[in-house]
C-alpha cells in the first residue's frame, strides 16, 4: 500500500509540478501579450508625435538666362522727307504725303543733320533733342549740342545733376567724354581749364596744348563764359584765338602762334578756312589762313561774312565792303545798312547784288531797285523788286528769269512757295490779291486771313460772304456768313448751321462732329 501512495504522491507531485510550469507558463505568455501590446502602443504614440520628413533627390536644372537685346541702330531721314510746321507744330512728312513723325514740336530745324532731326530746340543753352525717322533719341538721351569733325556731342545728366560731355561717332560709338560741360570738339582737340587757364587735350585726355590761355576765342561766338557753356567754341579751320596777360593772338593746333600776341589787338573778330580778320588799334586787318596780312580797312568791322571768292564786312562809320580773296575791295556801299546775302555769294549794295568777283546779278534791273530777298523754300530763293513810282514787284530766280511783275499793289508779302499776297493801292483800304509766283491765274478778295502754310480764310469782294482757300484752289465755296479759326480748326457759319472742320498738312477737310 506504501508503494501506490508513494506513487500517487509521486504522480501527484508531479501533476503539481505540471500545472505549476503550465500556470508559469501562461502567465509568461500574457505578460509577453501586454509587454507587446505596450510596445506597439508606445509605437503607435511615437509615431503619433513624430514628424515624418521625406527626402527625394532631384537632377539639378540649368537657368538660361534672357537673351539681351540687341542695341537699337537708329534709322536716318531719307531724301523723300522733310520737315513741315503746320499750325505752329512741326513734324516730318514724305513726297508721298505720308507722315513720318507726327505735328508735335513747338520747335525744331528746318533741315536734317546727317539724317537726323534737331526738335525741341532750346534758345537759351542753343541744345536740343536729335531723333530718327521713328521719333527716338540719336546715341544718348541727353542735349544735343553740335556736330563737329565727324561725332556728335551730347550734354548728359548721369544723376543728382552729374553733367558729362559725351562724343559719339557716326556709328553711335561713345569715343570720348568728360565731366561737366565742355568746349566744342574740333580739328582732334577740345578746350579745357584748369585753374583759370586754358588749353587743349585730345579725345584719349592727353594734352597737346599746356593750360596757359587766360582766355579763347573764335571770332564768331565770343570769348568762352565760364558760367554759360558755349556749344561752337573751338578751332575753326585749325585756328583759335587766344589771350595772355591782356594780350591777343591766333594759334593753330600745335600750339604756334600764326598771328602773334600783340596788346593792340582788341578782338578776335573772324576764322574760317579764307580769312583770319582782327582788330587793331582802330583798323581792321585781313590775313589769309597762314596769317599773311592781305590787308587794312580803316574802322572796325562791326558785321562779316564769308562769300564764295571772298569776304562781306561792315565797318563803322564807313558802310559796307566786299573784299574778294586777296583782300582787294571790290565793292562798297558807304550808306548801306543791314545784310542781304543770297546763296553765300550775293550781296546787295548800291541798289544791285554783286558778287565777291566784282560781278553784278542783274545786268538789267529795268530801273527797278531791290526791295529784298527771302527765302520760302529750302531750294527756292526769291529775289523782290520794284520801282518807287508806280509800284512794280518784279520777282526772279538765280537765273535771273523773271517769274512774275506784279503792278499797282502794296504791302507785298509771301504766303508759300507758291502765292504772294499784296494789297491793292488802287482803293481806300485796297482789295487783297492772290498772286502765283510762277504766273497763272490771280485771285481778288477782299480780305485775306492767312491760318497757315497751306490755308486761307478770304472775303470774296464785295465783302458779304467768305470761303477757305486751301494750297493752290478754293476749297470751301464762298458761302458762309463766318468763318473763324481756333486751334487748327475752322468754324463755318451759315445762317443758324454751324460746322466745324479740321484741314491737314496735305489739304485734306475732316468734318468734325
């Protein structure tokens, strides 16, 4: 019996055993379940309080930068232009009435400069804006001052009131410039100053002629005025006039005096490729362009200009001369006043027009003396004369072909290159005629209101009714109780019925509503 005790204690003992390694075991086993419960769930609240940055590798890109523009070529003026001012604005058209720069320009040349337009001219500094054929600024946007030995100069503002003198080419190449306001650059030198005395460097800055000058002149526009930058000093011809210590001379541009210093010269009175004229001690001397005196003229020559073949002067208190080359009188006129010159060739004395050649314009003046001259056209020149009693316009061209004669009138006046205007002298107030310079039919009003160039308000005879003539015919009939004009436009009256009409450059008539 001990032996099946033992042995059930034995077999007890160990089914204890058992179920303690089984009770162990699961309680190992749901201790490990928490333990991985908590650690996912402290996973979870990690994860849940943990920024996740994503990170990619991209190629690398290349930025391709804009290409710069090319830089602007200006595009000159060509032949078929030209300059035309219409109601007081100026703009450029074509031969085939095409407008080119509209009427903007309160001012501006008459002419081209190398195929470029001088506009907004300003009289006091003598500068003004130079444009293209489309209306853009020529190489820099500042002043236009002058064009001389092949560039043009420029006043630049390069802020804060920063002035430099800048000198482009043809091209628009800047080839030189300067601070503050320069002297005209001229025969490959430019006038400068440094304490107060002057000299000349070329266009790198290197200089030719030491500052040694109290002050400069050119015979044409005066001593240099520090305060007031003059745009034209400089050599002409190779020449300048110079002074030292009060005293006067003329230098070429190596620095060697042709005319030497002299206190009796008192001015510098003109250059140019003919002349060097100077005034001394009362007289006035001409030398020829390497300073050789041709000759003296008693009195000081107040007035001068270069003709073909010669030279024109006015002296005080002696009238007026014509020296040929040489410097041999050829002409003078001990009364005249005033100076009539006529294609830098022609002047009028003595009631003719002569030449620096001795040489009379009219062979014939069929007893008629010269009123005067004036010029209507860059190509057409017209020369006006007329006898005291009765009254005879006679007009010609430099072929001394008589292009109209004109009688009985008064007061006579051209309108364009086409029509003169005069007043009859036949009647108290007189009737206004309108006469073709190269003859044709004349026109009889009686009154003539001139609105422009090309536009004419008139009064037919009787006084009752009025019309427009515009450039060579009446446009607008005859019919109107008014008409008036205001800022280019033209009111026409009739009866009640008013209408309001704007006349182009060209003759066109817009009605405006």
């Amino acid at each position: 019996m001990k032996n099946k005790r033992i042995l059930v204690i034995t077999c007890g003992a160990a089914a204890t055993v058992i179920l303690v390694i089984c009770i162990v075991a699961a309680r190992s086993a749901a201790s490990n379940r928490r333990a991985a419960a908590a650690a996912v769930e402290a996973s979870i609240r990690a994860a849940q309080n943990t920024t996740v940055r994503t990170y990619t590798t991209q190629s690398p890109t290349t930025t391709t930068e804009p290409e710069p523009e090319p830089p602007y070529v200006p595009v000159k003026f060509t032949e078929d232009m030209y300059p035309l001012q219409h109601n007081e604005r100026w703009g450029v058209v074509s031969n085939n009435n095409e407008i080119i720069i509209d009427f903007q320009y309160t001012t501006a040349s008459s002419d081209f400069l190398n195929g470029y337009w001088c506009v907004d001219c300003q009289s006091y500094t003598k500068t003004c804006s130079l444009i293209d054929a489309n209306g853009r600024p020529v190489f820099s946007e500042g002043n236009f001052d002058g064009y001389s030995d092949g560039l043009y100069m420029f006043y630049t503002d390069r802020g804060d009131h920063d002035i430099w003198t800048e000198f482009y080419d043809d091209s628009g190449n800047l080839e030189y410039a300067t601070k503050g306001y320069s002297l005209r650059y001229s025969c490959g030198l430019i006038p400068v100053q440094r304490d107060n005395y002057f000299g000349f460097r070329d266009q790198d800055g290197e200089t030719v002629i030491p500052e040694q000058f109290n002050d400069i002149s050119d015979g044409v526009h005066g001593k240099y005025r520090v305060q007031l930058p003059s745009n034209q000093l400089g050599f002409i011809a190779g020449r300048i006039g110079v002074s030292v210590n009060d005293t006067w001379g003329v230098i070429d541009t190596q620095g060697d005096y042709v005319i030497p210093l002299s206190k009796d010269i008192s001015a510098i009175l003109y250059l140019d490729k003919d002349f060097i004229i100077i005034a001394r001690s009362g007289k006035t001397e001409l030398y020829d362009h390497d300073g050789k005196i041709l000759s003296t003229l008693d009195g000081v020559a107040g007035s001068f200009a270069t003709l073909q073949n010669g030279a024109y002067l006015t002296l005080s208190c002696k009238g007026r001369i014509i020296v040929n080359k040489a410097g041999t009188v050829v002409a003078k006129d001990k009364y005249a006043v005033g100076m009539t010159i006529l294609k830098d060739e022609w002047v009028e004395t003595n009631g003719n027009f002569i030449n620096a050649l001795g040489d009379q314009f009219f062979a014939d003046n069929e007893g008629a003396g010269p009123l005067g001259t004036t010029t209507v056209s860059e190509n057409l020149q017209l020369i006006l004369k007329r006898t005291r009693s009765p009254y005879v316009f006679r007009i010609y061209d430099f072929n001394q072909k008589k292009l109209a004669e004109i009688s009985g009138v008064e007061d006579f006046k051209l309108w364009n290159e086409k029509y003169a205007i005069a007043r009859d002298k036949s009647r108290d107030g007189g009737l206004q005629h309108l006469i073709p310079l190269a003859g044709g039919k004349k026109y009889t009003f009686n009154e003539i209101e001139v609105v422009n160039e090309n536009t004419l308000i008139v009064h037919n005879e009787d006084g009752t009714y009025y019309g427009v003539f515009v450039i060579d015919q009446l446009a607008i009939p005859m019919e109107y109780n008014s008409i008036s004009s205001s800022n280019g436009q033209l009111k026409l009256q009739k009866g009640p019925v008013a209408t309001t009409i704007e006349i182009a450059w060209n003759g066109t008539i817009t009605e405006i509503e």
